[in-house]
C-alpha cells in the first residue's frame, strides 16, 4: 500500500539498495548479450572531488540517456571512474602533512610522499563516487576505474612510448604557464583571469645615435622589461618607417635591442610601439621566432629575479655602474622589483607618465597567485599533426557536436593548436618514463629494463659509460654504478584522461569490452573543456584505434543563480545539490536541471524551481494513491486497443503522444523539450483532465465501463512510471514496486522494464471530443481570469450555431463542463447575445454573456490603467537596453535580466490587448 506522504528521503535509499541487490546497471546481463551496446563514459570527476552543480547537471543528463537506452532494450555501459587531479591531489595531501605536523614532502622524499597520497586516496579519495549515487548515476560500479590504476597507468606509458618513437612527443624550451607558488607548469584550464586595477606604465627608450630622440613604449609590467629583445612598430606606421633597423639601448641594463617592424604591433594603439620580451610573455614569444630575437629569462621558478648568474642577461651589455645597480635586484620578489624599477626610470626622467588601467590578469586557480609565462624545457606533442584527422572526422560527420554550433569553436582552436605541454613538475601522477645517460642522452622505455638496455646497446657503440651518482639510477647488469637517471616530471592529467573512452575498456589489451563498447556513444561534457579533454581524446582516439572515441558530443551550458550570475564563493551564491537532495529529493533536482536544459542556454537555477517539482513528484505520488484507493490494478494482458468508453480512449491516444513527444526529444537531446512533455502529460492530461474526468465512472457503481477505467487508469500509470523513470527514478521505482502489491507480480525493477512503444492507439475520434471538452475549459478559464469573474460568479454560455457535432459533446458533457468552467447553464443559440464575450474553440464560437456579470466599463478602466503601466515598463527597459553605456557598464546577468523583464511585459502587454479587444466586441454587441 502506498504511504500517505510522499517522503524522498527514505525512498532514495530503500531504492538504491534494490538496485544494487539486482545489479540493474551493470552491462553485459545474460538477457542484453545479443542487443545492440550502448555505452558513455562519464568526464571522470578529480578524486578530490565534492559534487557541484555542474557535476548534478552533467550526471543528470548522461543518467537520462543510459536509463532511456537501457529500457529500450540496449546492452548499456555507463563508464565511472575519478581522475587522478595531480595538483589538487598533491595539494590536499601536502596541506595535510602540514596541519598536522609532520615532515613536508621535500623532507619525506618521493617515495614515502606517494605512500602518503595513495593512502589518503584509499582513506579520503573518491568521496563524489558516493555523491553520484546519491543523485541516482546508474554507472556500472563493478567496472570503476581510476586514471592511476595499473591498467590505465600501462595504457599511458605506452602512449606515451609509440608517440615518442613517432616524433610525435618532443622536448622543446617554450613558454609555458608557470605557477611560481606550486613550482610547476599548468594548463590553461587551470588558469583564472582576474580583472586588477593596475597601471600602464609609459617608459622612454633612448634611439641610439640619434641624441634627445626615444620611442615611447607602455607596459604593465615593468620589471620583464629587462629582458627585452626588441621594441616593434607596425610596418606601415610611417612614424617609425626611419627608424626600423635601429637599436634601442635598454633601460637601466645598457643592451642594444632592435627595432622590428612587425604586424603585432598595433598603429592604433597606445604609441604604436611595443616592447618585445620573447621569454615573458606569449606573443612576445612569436614575435620572437620571427625575428630570431634571444630568448632572455629574468626571473627563476619562484618569480624572483635571477639576474647575477644569468648569461643570456649579461650577454653583449656593457659593463656599466647603471648594470650594477640593476644586477643588485637580483633575487627580489617580482613586485618588489617593479616598485625599485619605476622608481628609478623615474629618477632617470624616463618615465613619461603613469594612467590607471584595469585589466586581466592570470592566476593559478589552486595557488591564487599571479602567473608567469615561463620559458623552460617540458615535454610536448605534437597537437597539429594529430588534430588533422580529428577535424576531418567532424567535418565529414563521423562526429557530431551538439548543438552544432560548437563545431566552429572546435574548429578554431583545432586549426590553431599550438604544441601541447604534457609535463608537470610534480610528484603525484604518471612519472614520464623517460632516463637520462650521463651525457644527457634520453631513453625513453616502457620499462626501467628495456631503458637500460637500450642504453647499454647505445653505450657499447660509442664506448662511452660514464658513472654517475644520483637519485632513482638503474644498475647495469655487472653491477657499475649506476648510470641512469630518471625524468622526475609526471603527465599533465590530461594525457591520461585523454585515454579514457578506450583504456577504460581494458587497452591496451585486446578485451571484449574494448571490441563492443569502442566506438563509444555519446559524450555529455561541459563548453569549457572541449579544448582540454573532447579534442584530446578525438586525438587520441583516432590515432589508437583508428576510430572516433564517440558518434556524438552533446555540450551543456552553465548551471547560474536565479538572477544569471555564475555560481561563485567569493559571490557567496553557490547553490549546493546535496543541501537540495537533503531538503526536496535527488528526483526534484533531476528533473529542475533536465526540464531546465535547453540547448544552449545556461540554467538560471532558483530554489523555488526545486520545490515546484518536488510537488510534481507529490502530485504523482497522490495520483497513485488515488488510482489505488479506487481499484485500478494492473490487469495482466489488458490491451488498451480494446478501450470501448471515449474517456479511455482518448487517454490511450495521448499516451502514445507523450512517449512520442518523450523518445524524439531525448533522442534529439532536447532534454527540456522531453521533460515538458513529460510534465503536461502527467500533471496536465492525466492527473488534472483524465482523473478527474475519470471520477464519477470510479466512484459509481460497477460496471463494465468503471472496470474498463479502472484497467485503463493503472495501465496508463505504468506508462507514466516509465516515462518519468529516466528523470525520476526514485520515485518511480518505488511506485513501480508498490503498485504491484494489488495485481500481478512485475516482471522485475523498473529500470529494466521496456520503454513505452504505443503504437495502434491513435484515435482521432475520441481526440476531437475530449480535446474539445479541455481546450473549452481551458478557454473559459482564460477568460474569466483576464476578465475578472469571481471564482464563486457562476456564467452561462452560448453555443453560437453549434453544429450537430458539437451539440451531441455538449449534451453528454455537459454536467462536467458546469462543474470546471464554473457555468450556471449551456444553451444554444445563431447569434450571441449582447454583450458577449466571443470565443473560437476548434473552429466553433461559444459566447460568455458578461454584461450584467462584470462591470464593463469599470472593468476597460482596469485593463486601460494596467496596460499603461505595462507601457511604461518596456520604455524603462528599452531606455536600459539602448542606453550604450549601461551595455558597456553592466553585468551579463544584469543586461540578460532585463532583457526577460521586456520579455515578460510584452507577452503581458498582448493579454492585456487581448482582453480588452473582448470588452470591445462585448460592448458592440
């Protein structure tokens, strides 16, 4: 018997144990061997890890596709697992050893480090895995990876191996994000832009040879101008067309630097003049290359500058008393010599003047602090050669984004991509098995042995071996010292995740699961990794198992607060999906994210949102307490074809419709578009229209129409059950298993029932009668709330030259339609009455006699009075949104909130049109 009160929390646990029980998830059940695969492997979430809204949103939607496939009869994979998260990770252990004392990691050595990280994985890690289960992630958790695991960890080190044997992966000294406080290089997705309120500093560079004369260049960083190459000015900026090919002589250092003539520069800005610092700063860096500028680093990993010991500094300056008391700054911290180095240009009289400028700064997203394009030696691949193939594979169809727009920011960064930085300097990760001679030649091997047997083959020939003392050194076979020293970077994540739709599977072994589940499906990933973790593993896919990782790649949007903000700490606005799975369930969450998901456009996620479908979920609840309170049991080998009453009819008609409407829009991944058919379904056609029409048949006596309707409410139920199973599988597995109490046994848990295929149900007879008998009341509703009629105010109405039809629907409905529409009486008539309000309900006119009922004049000055102040809100918004410098000034989720705020009075503003067109035909007649 179903309990009184719908309460989600006992349920979510009482359900996820019975799925666990019947290994619903797990692919490959005896029944699915010979059905068509399925398969998604989930964004791994980092082992550090809590679920965030993002998580909730991404989980949902790839929970909505495994359900929805799996009941249709695939053989579904939904791939878990957590990534390694080499920063946080290391960062969280660290953290640890300090709070409590003990020895830091440098003191600790590697070793005992590692021992460290993997029992605080084995203790701590993994703690989302559990939070995925509580929103109702049905991954196959028998088959959990983790991008350290030995398998995984084996796929890496071969990758790594056949594309370095290919060319493909290369030490090079490049600019590269540094994090001065992590010591380590980072990707660009761990690196936040941060709006300063800064200065543009305009510095005078003397033109040699020709006294008094200088060129004019603004920075905003003071303290890398020593270590410019070059200053540049545009080709055509006639300005500087004589001085091209001059040097410059450098500021407080003394170096002669040229002048370049170069399209970086812009004309337009600023005095046209740039200086050039090709190891600081990105562009630079490119400018560089095409000038053969040198590469000069004036500052070491911790930001500080590295002046005294430095050749490509000292390099060709002068010895000088002005170089001295530059090289004097050596070891500074960056922003303490910025203050020295201004203060000086402006004791030279080289400082022309300073203006406030805000701009954007980069910051380590862990560190927080400020960071340094960094020139250093690191492992890359080669991006551009593997980014062919990807791109055809999109172009030609093999890979298909949604929505499709995104193809072209794929193909932007795609046709741009730059060399991939893989290494990291940490301890925590997959250590790049690459050795070292003494002589600095590299060996790279799967193995410690198959290194120093390559090295030893290597040495024998050049008859050179050299001992050499060290750390983490291989032995040769006659026991010498050892001469191998092994690289002590790790892998960006990245590499790794890079792998995961086929090293999951079990690659690099030939695995059955690789064989069935490779290609994989869909991906369902967020817009700002597509460059970090979608093209990485379209690479990789492709050039490893010569095929796309996936057919499909559907990218959601941002899940903001209800005001469009994004979701921030330091705004203090972040919503927290397990605070509303403990308030109103994991279902209502699920379904607010899906109902909300539509292609494109981020989520504006209010509370209140949650609650309304928390009540959607309770109005279920009741409607099946109401179905069981009134006998409607499942009825084995009921067949809704064989419906003789129209009520039912029509009811088998549009459940067909929504699981039409439902398996469309999810196979579209229009996730919203099924979950509001869905919702009206439910709520609309069968718990506000179907039941209650419903009522006097269940409550009457019996009879074969009452038993009729009573087969058909529960057989419409389970088709609701499973409808709704893919958002909200809580609740409908429990009512699946608590409904079958009175009837037949089911055949097992709901998530692995059949999905609805309803086809023979179509009845457009019954659709125009009880269709005629909603869309009437509905219309009457309307009107009686634009018009302001009481609730309590009866009124009649007039069926204005009905046809024969329409009479017979009106007749037989007619105690039904005074019940709903509030109607003292139906009459028929071939003209309205005066003063009538007119409406066109499927083709036929029903009148509203109001005069008499309402005030119609006092009710015109309503609406009149109402439509001015409508009026005058869209000339506020539209004064907002033409005004320049409000679009300049304010917030996106500001500009976007009054967007929807004109919006909203402009589809107030046509009711209220609307209504008053009523009142005029009313007053006409």
């Amino acid at each position: 018997m179903i309990e009184k009160t719908y309460q989600p929390g006992d349920i979510e646990t009482r359900v996820a144990a019975a799925w666990e029980q019947g290994q619903a998830f797990k692919a490959g059940r005896p029944e699915r061997r010979g059905a068509p695969p399925y398969c998604i492997v989930i964004p791994p979430p980092n082992v550090t890890g809590s679920l965030h809204m993002g998580h909730a949103l991404n989980n949902t939607l790839q929970d909505v596709l495994c359900r929805f496939e799996r009941m249709r009869g695939k053989d579904v994979l939904w791939q878990p697992g957590t990534d390694h998260a080499g920063i946080a990770t290391q960062m969280v252990v660290e953290r640890q050893l300090m709070e409590r004392q003990e020895p830091s990691r440098r003191d600790m050595g590697r070793e005992k480090f590692l021992e460290r990280v993997w029992a605080w994985k084995a203790e701590s890690g993994g703690v989302i895995i559990n939070q995925l289960k509580r929103l109702g992630a049905s991954c196959d958790w028998s088959r959990e990876r983790f991008t350290m695991d030995e398998g995984l960890s084996r796929a890496v080190v071969k990758v790594f191996v056949e594309l370095y044997n290919q060319g493909l992966i290369y030490k090079d000294k490049r600019l590269v994000n540094w994090d001065p406080k992590l010591l380590t290089a980072i990707s660009d997705l761990e690196v936040q832009q941060v709006e300063i309120k800064g200065h543009l500093w305009h510095i005078k560079y003397p033109v040699e040879g020709l006294p008094d004369t200088f060129i004019t260049v603004a920075t905003t960083r003071p303290e890398t101008m020593l270590g410019d190459t070059a200053v540049a000015v545009h080709p055509d900026d006639e300005r500087y067309t004589e001085l091209v090919g001059r040097n410059v002589v450098l500021p407080l250092v003394g170096r002669r630097i040229p002048i370049v003539a170069d399209d970086y520069s812009d004309p337009e800005k600023g005095t046209g003049a740039v200086k050039i610092t090709p190891a600081h700063d990105f562009n630079d860096f490119e400018v560089g290359k095409r000038h053969s500028l040198a590469l000069i680093s004036i500052l070491d990993t911790e930001a500080k500058l590295s002046l005294r010991e430095n050749e490509a500094f000292r390099h060709g300056v002068p010895a000088s008393a002005e170089l001295d008391e530059t090289l004097a700054l050596h070891g500074l911290d960056r922003s303490v010599a910025r203050k020295r180095i201004v203060e000086r240009l402006e004791a030279l009289g080289l400082l022309e003047r300073v203006e406030p400028n805000v701009h954007m700064v980069p910051h380590g997203d862990r560190s927080g602090v400020v960071i340094e394009p960094f020139l250093t030696d690191q492992w890359y691949v080669d991006a551009k050669t593997l980014a062919k193939p990807a791109i055809a594979a999109v172009r030609e169809g093999r890979t298909s984004f949604v929505p499709k727009n995104w193809e072209k920011t794929y193909y932007e960064w795609m046709e741009n991509i730059q060399p991939w930085c893989i290494s990291r300097q940490l301890w925590w990760g997959h250590q790049i098995p690459a050795w070292y001679g003494p002589d600095g030649k590299v060996f790279v091997a799967e193995t410690e042995e198959e290194a120093v047997a390559k090295a030893l083959a290597y040495y024998a020939e050049t008859e050179v071996i050299t001992p050499m003392q060290g750390h983490d050194m291989a032995l040769d076979p006659e026991g010498r010292e050892p001469f191998l020293t092994r690289d002590e970077d790790v892998l960006d994540t990245w590499f790794s995740s890079g792998l995961w739709p086929f090293s999951t599977l079990g690659w690099p072994d030939d695995t059955a699961e690789v064989k069935r589940f490779y290609p994989t499906s869909a991906l369902v990933t967020g817009f700002d990794i597509i460059f970090f973790w979608v093209a990485r593993m379209m690479m990789m896919g492709l050039h490893f198992m010569e095929e796309v990782p996936f057919k499909d790649i559907y990218i959601h949007a941002l899940v903001r607060d209800e005001k469009g903000a994004k979701m921030s700490k330091s705004k203090g606005n972040v919503i927290d999906p397990l605070n509303l799975i403990d308030q109103y369930g994991a279902d209502a969450l699920r379904f607010t994210l899906a109902a909300m998901a539509a292609q494109g456009r981020d989520i504006k996620l209010a509370t209140s949102r949650v609650e309304g479908y928390r009540n959607f979920a309770t109005k279920l609840w009741n409607a099946c307490r109401f179905a069981e309170m009134n006998g409607c049991v499942t009825q084995a080998g009921f067949d809704p074809k064989s419906a003789r009453e129209t009520l039912n009819r029509w009811i088998a008609h549009e459940t067909a419709r929504a699981a039409r409407e439902t398996t469309e829009a999810i196979v579209a991944y229009k996730f919203n578009e099924a979950a509001g058919a869905v919702y009206r379904f439910v709520w609309n056609v069968y718990c506000d229209w179907y039941l209650e029409l419903a009522k006097p048949v269940l409550l009457g006596p019996d009879s074969p129409a009452k038993s009729e309707t009573q087969a058909m409410v529960a057989w419409v139920r389970d088709e609701v059950l499973k409808l709704l199973h893919p958002f909200m599988p809580f609740v409908t597995e429990e009512l699946w298993a608590v409904t079958a109490e009175g009837g037949p046994k089911r055949d097992g848990l709901l998530v692995l029932a059949a999905w609805p295929a309803l086809e023979g149900l179509d009845d457009e007879a019954a659709e125009a009668e009880i269709g005629w008998v909603v869309d009437l009341v509905t219309a009457i509703r309307s009107v009686r709330a634009e018009m302001n009629v009481a609730p309590a105010t009866l009124i009649p109405l007039v069926l204005v030259s009905a046809a024969p039809a329409t009479r017979a629907r009106a007749d037989r409905w007619v105690e039904f339609l005074k019940r709903l529409a509030r109607l003292s009486d139906i009459t028929f008539a071939d003209a309205a009455l005066a003063g009538s309000v007119q409406l066109v309900v499927r083709g036929e006119v029903a009148a509203l006699p109001l005069k008499g009922v309402i005030d119609l004049a006092a009710e015109r000055t309503r609406l009149t009075k109402e439509l001015g102040k409508v009026d005058a809100d869209i000339k506020r918004v539209d004064g907002k949104l033409g005004n320049a410098d409000f679009l300049a000034r304010a917030p996106e989720e500001v500009i976007e909130g009054e967007r929807e705020k004109r919006e909203e009075a402009v589809a107030r503003r046509a009711k209220i049109l609307e209504a008053l067109e009523r009142l005029k035909e009313a007053e006409g007649n």
